[in-house]
C-alpha cells in the first residue's frame, strides 16, 4: 500500500506537466493560494487510486497539447502567409482583426467547422474517415515527449527520439489511407507518391541522427540537450544537421518535396476529395508535423531550452520557429523536385553522406 | 507466388486541372507514374470568332482579335490589321509603325513574362510569378495609358493607330525599361542558376529540329530546337528591319532551351523598344481614312511573329463592308499538336513542364 503511493508520486514526478511553470509565476500576494493548491497537487495522488490519477495526468497532457498545437498552428499559419507574402512582394493578410489581419488563420479555421460535411458517393467509407484521424493523432503523440524546458515535458521517456520518429511515420499510413479510399486517381497517384518518398526519407533521417545518439549517449530528449549544455551538436554534426534539415523538410511533405500533393500536378493530391472539418485535420497536422520536426531539431542539434537570460521555454521555442522560418523561406525559393529525382537525390546521395558522417564520426570518438 | 497484374490508368487532365492554363482537356494514359499515351481535346473556349467576323464590318472585327491570345492582345491586332491593309491599300505614317512595333514588344514582354511566372508555378516556385506579375503590371499601366486599356486594346487600326503616344507614355516605358533587364536577371538567379530547376527542364520534353519542322510549330519552341527562324526577320513587316536584335535559339529543344529563349527574347524585346522609343519620329499617329471601309475584291494573307510563333490572318473580301471569310492561323493550336512527341516517355510531373513550356493560350487555341 505505502509502497504503490509512492509509485504514484514518483510517477508524477516523471509526469511532470506542473509546477515549473506555474511556480514561475508566483507573485508574493496569492503565495498562500499558490502553496495550497501546490499542496493539494502533491497530495492528488494519494486520494485516488493510481490508474485514475494516471489517466488524469494523461488527459490533462493531451488537453495541453491539443491546446499548444491548434494556438501554434494558427499562429503558423499566419506568419508563413506573412513571410511568404513580403518574400513575394505582396503583404499577406492585412484586414480581418485589425493589426495586419492576425484574426486570418483563425476565422479560415472557423469557416472549415461550419462547411458542409461532403462525403463523397464511392468513396471507402471507413478508411476515408479515419484517414484524417490517424495522420492527425499520430503527430498529437509526438508532442508528449517534446521537452520544452527542463520540466515541461508531457513524458520524458528514454527513447523519446525513436518514438516521435516511430510515431510520425504512421502518418505515412493516414495519407495513404486518404488516397486510396478517396477513389480519385489523383489522390490515389498523391498516395504512391507519399509511401516512396517517405521510404526514401525516413531511412537518412534517423542515420542522421544517429551521430547525435553516439554523441550524447542517450536517446533520452532531455538527456540530449542536457549533453548539449556546453556546445550545440550543430558544430559537431553539420553534416548531420543538413541532412536532418532536407530529409525533415522530406518528411513533412513540403516544398521543394511537396510531390504528394503538388498542386500543379495532382490537384491536390491525397486531399483532393477532402473538405471542411475533415480537410482541415490535414491541415492542422502538416502544420503539427513542421513543428515536431522544427522541434526535434532544436532538441537534436541547436541545444534545446539552452540560451542565456530567457527561460528555457522562450529559447526552445525561438529555436522551433526560427527553423519553421527556414522551411517556409525554402518553400518561397524552390522549385518542386521531380518523384525520381527526388528518390535518386535520397538514395544516391543523401543516404551514402549519412552513413559517412556516421563512420566520420564514430571514428573521430574513438580516437578521441 | 500469383503473378501481379497491372494496368494502365487512364486519368483526365482539365478541363479543369490547375496547370492547363485554362480549359483544355489531356487524356493521359499512365503506367503508374509514366505517361503512355497523351491527346490534348481543345474546343471548350471555341466562341466562332472566325465566323462572327463575317457578320461585322472589318473595323469591328478588330475588338474580336484581342480575344485570341488575350495576353498580348497588340499582336493579334497588327496581324489582321496587316492583312486588311493590303486589301486597302494604304500608306502608314512611319510614327504609326514606331508605335506600332513599341505596342507589340510591350506585348509581347507581357505575354513571356505570365508565361515565365506561370511556368515557374507549374514547376513548383509559387514566388516567380508574383514577380513577373509586378512587372507586366508596369507594362499594363504603361499600355493603359497609350490607348485607356489593360487587356483588350483594339488599338491598332487601318493606317495607324487609334491615339498618339504622348510624352507620359514614353516616359513611363522608359521608366519600365530602365530596371527591366536587371528584374530578369533577378528571375534567371532564382531559375537558370537552381539545381532543382535545371534538373526538372534539362533532357525533357525534347522535339527535335526535323520534328519541330514537320510539324510546323513556331515561335519559340521552334527556335527552342535550334531552328533559326523568326518572322520579323525572315518575313519582315512594320519598320523591324531598321531595329537590331538577336534572334536566340536553343541546341537540344527541351523544356530548358524553350525557357532560355524566351528569357532571352525578354531582353531582345526591351532593347527594340528602346531603339523604337530613340527613332520614334514626329508626325500623323493615322492615315486619312475612309469613315465607312469597302477593301477591294480579293484577298490577302499576313503573318507576324507574335509572342506564341506565327500568328496569321487570311482575310477575304467580296467588296462589302464586311469580310467574307477570316481564317486565323493560331500558333497555340498547331504548336499544340506538337505535344504527344515532345512528351514521349514523360512522367505525370514532366507532362506539366511540357505543356507548360509550350506557352499555349486557350483563347487561341479555341478561337
């Protein structure tokens, strides 16, 4: 009985989702209020039985998360609009709110709820509706081990890269699903499309990683950036970096490596029959994924919440959204590559690189 | 182990698809991603342009020709114009053919400049095009102020033109031209000079010299394949043989040599509009016209190089106020029948290229 109680603090100390922040906040007037309620969440574990105060936490978690990414990518959506449009000499949304239309992502959001729910006659039913569900849970399920500071973190497991990679290729599945349960030629041409390229991907991606494992020792996230604390993987690994960077932009399916969905061939390729709410799920999660992927490379290569005079959190997310910069300049700038120059491109060059950069670097540990 | 079967997939490109510039329709037949078989189906803008003409008189028909290729709407003018001219028998005042040739290059670098944003588009780079149409938007203003339109001009008549160029004009043009040349080597930086943009055009899409030849194809696909042939130097008209300029031709005819000699031709443009607004002399902006126009009996052919190749103008007279027949000859639609040999063995991504360096406008294409 005393043993299992203290399971349960010890598994909300790993839980993690508390205190940091709100403490943080702490003002010397409502202390009082603040040590209570403090005292209560302590306590919390010890009034239920566990599996109830584990699905609290878990639900509390995905709460937060649901919550972060929609802000996120609504914000997102704006600044890329915003970048691109002064990178195209345009100015981007101007009007709806007021100050440079910063209401735009939000009142599209509105106008997907309140369309039509169309599904269309011959589609396959089951699949083209859980299509859209499962490209968008598979990025939520990343986010829980994205560590946005030393304490805020959903779950700090000790393989979270394996995981958010695992995790974010079953989107492949979704878009696939989304394609062939369309009946559309065109979405079905955007599925075969999506399920080459991230076989393509995938495989340098995590070989690019690889050198950050061998160099930290862990696969832990936090445990990376805790390794990162004296100097970035960026200057250890820059070859690693830039594969990450192409194969990451590969993997979200975006500009130069839009081919799924290239607009001016296929439509819009596995989306094509998609619209309203269930439109706007896709939407949602390339927008998600962008940011796992912009995330991870901070946790991986640009050291994470580390950063002088601001709190870990500000840092990490100026590092996410300066490398989403990246990504949205890129998608301004290039071309959209060919579907077999772009599987020669991966597997003739990226992947030979990465695995360089692995033996480079494991023999540069051995010597040292 | 069952054998697998495949088999080919036959999908509808258009007539409502992003990249077919309007409402044509390409049935493609496909091997997963390859392309097998491809026939273009034209005729969803076809308007009976040809057979309106002979309803209205000659003066009337010239609104029509702005319709063709609605981009560069100055070239269709001179070409029916020019034909009818023969029929009349008229002397054009030397400031009419300066202006006259001014119009039609600034035509003509708007006409490239949607089809290099757009094709830029097709290939994936969304930002070329808003570049291009800042430029064109210079030139749109500049043509607005000639003649109090942007699209559809009808500003081109028998024996000259419909209104003077006034100072404004020539300043304004001369204001577009003197950053022009530096915003196309802008373009060349974010295209010529991109690996992804090189792979995607270089060795597609290939029509070779004999090929380009049988099948009469003109304007810049034609030169794109290494023939040397431009109308206002081979056939000339207007006052072109007073201009000096280069006459680019590609080596190989893929989609990348049909793009450099486009870009080239941009700034060959801009140069003879720069010697025209030099030379442009002083005098009549239009002959002394007849108000109600009978051309004698007969007929008469002419042909300019307008921005898409050959564009020309067969026009028949019974002696009445209005043509008995006009037959135009688009250069859209026959270079677009060139498009099943250039896109042998292409891939769907190639198709878009392909078509897209073909520079058709559907409005000529259909008449």
């Amino acid at each position: 009985m005393c043993g299992g109680r203290r399971d349960a603090v010890a598994g909300r100390d790993a839980g993690g989702v508390r205190l940091g922040r709100r403490g943080e906040r702490t003002t010397e007037s409502n202390m009082g209020l603040i040590e209570s309620l403090k005292f209560i969440w302590l306590f919390l574990p010890n009034l239920m039985p566990r599996e109830f105060y584990e699905l609290g936490v878990m639900a509390v978690a995905f709460l937060a998360v649901v919550i972060f990414i929609t802000l996120m990518v609504l914000f997102m959506v704006w600044f890329e609009r915003k970048v691109v449009g002064h990178m195209q000499v345009r100015r981007g949304p101007l009007h709806t709110g007021g100050f440079h239309g910063w209401a735009q992502s939000i009142a599209d959001t509105l106008k997907l709820f309140l369309k039509e729910d169309i599904v269309p006659r011959g589609v396959d039913r089951p699949v083209y509706i859980l299509a859209p569900l499962i490209v968008f849970m598979s990025t939520v399920v990343a986010y829980i081990v994205i560590p946005f500071s030393k304490s805020l973190v959903a779950r700090d497991i000790n393989m979270g890269v394996l995981f958010v990679f695992a995790v974010s290729s079953v989107t492949t599945i979704g878009i696939f699903m989304a394609g062939w349960g369309s009946n559309n030629k065109y979405s079905l041409l955007g599925a075969m499309r999506v399920a080459a390229q991230i076989v393509s991907y995938e495989v340098p991606l995590l070989l690019s990683v690889l050198g950050v494992f061998m160099l930290a020792q862990t696969l832990s996230l936090s445990g990376i950036v805790e390794a990162q604390k004296h100097v970035w993987y960026v200057f250890l690994q820059p070859v690693g970096f830039v594969i990450y960077v192409i194969a990451g932009i590969g993997e979200v399916n975006r500009l130069p490596f839009d081919i799924p969905e290239a607009e001016s061939e296929l439509v819009a390729g596995f989306h094509t029959e998609y619209s309203g709410l269930r439109f706007a799920f896709f939407f949602l999660s390339e927008y998600a994924n962008m940011f796992v992927m912009s995330s991870m490379a901070t946790v991986l290569f640009l050291g994470g919440w580390h950063g002088p005079v601001l709190p870990g959190f500000v840092w990490f997310l100026l590092k996410a959204f300066s490398f989403m910069f990246l990504m949205v300049w890129v998608r301004a700038t290039y071309p959209r590559l060919r579907v077999d120059q772009m599987m020669a491109f991966c597997w003739k060059i990226l992947l030979p690189l990465a695995f360089l950069n692995l033996l480079v670097t494991g023999l540069v540990m051995a010597a040292v | 182990m069952p054998e697998l079967k495949t088999d080919s997939l036959f999908i509808n490109m258009g007539p409502q698809h992003p990249s077919t510039h309007g409402v044509l329709r390409l049935g493609l037949t496909i091997e997963g991603e390859r392309v097998v078989n491809v026939f273009p189906d034209v005729g969803f803008l076809h308007r009976g342009i040809e057979k309106l003409a002979e309803s209205r008189t000659y003066i009337q028909t010239i609104p029509l020709t702005d319709r063709l290729d609605y981009v560069a709407g100055m070239s269709n003018n001179l070409a029916y114009v020019l034909a009818v001219e023969q029929l009349l028998d008229v002397e054009v005042p030397r400031r009419a053919e300066f202006i006259r040739v001014i119009a039609v290059e600034m035509s003509r670098l708007a006409s490239h400049l949607v089809w290099l944003g757009s094709f830029a588009n097709d290939l994936g780079a969304m930002t070329p095009l808003l570049y291009c149409f800042r430029e064109r938007e210079d030139i749109l203003d500049a043509l607005e102020i000639l003649c109090g339109a942007r699209m559809t001009f009808n500003y081109i008549r028998f024996g000259g033109v419909a209104r003077d160029a006034t100072p404004a004009f020539v300043e304004k043009t001369r204001k577009f031209l003197s950053t022009f040349d530096k915003r196309v080597d802008e373009y060349e930086e974010l295209l010529t000079e991109n690996a992804i943009f090189v792979n995607r055009t270089k060795g597609v899409g290939l029509l070779t010299r004999e090929e380009a030849i049988s099948y009469a194809v003109s304007g810049p696909v034609l030169r794109g394949s290494g023939v040397k042939w431009d109308l206002r130097r081979d056939a000339p008209y207007s006052v072109y043989p007073e201009m000096d300029f280069v006459i680019p031709t590609g080596e190989t005819g893929d989609v990348f040599d049909r793009y450099a000699v486009r870009v080239m031709e941009m700034r060959q443009a801009a140069r003879i509009i720069r010697q025209a607004l030099d030379g442009l002399p002083e005098g009549d902006f239009t002959a002394k016209m007849p108000r109600v126009l009978k051309p004698r009996k007969g007929e008469a052919y002419s042909r300019i190089e307008a921005p898409k190749g050959e564009l020309g103008f067969y026009v028949m007279s019974d002696g009445t106020a209005s043509p008995y027949r006009v037959k135009i000859r688009a250069p859209s639609f026959i270079n677009l029948a060139a498009l099943p040999a250039m896109s042998k063995g292409a891939l769907v991504a190639d198709m878009v290229a392909v078509l897209g360096s073909m520079d058709i406008v559907l409005g000529e294409v259909d008449r």
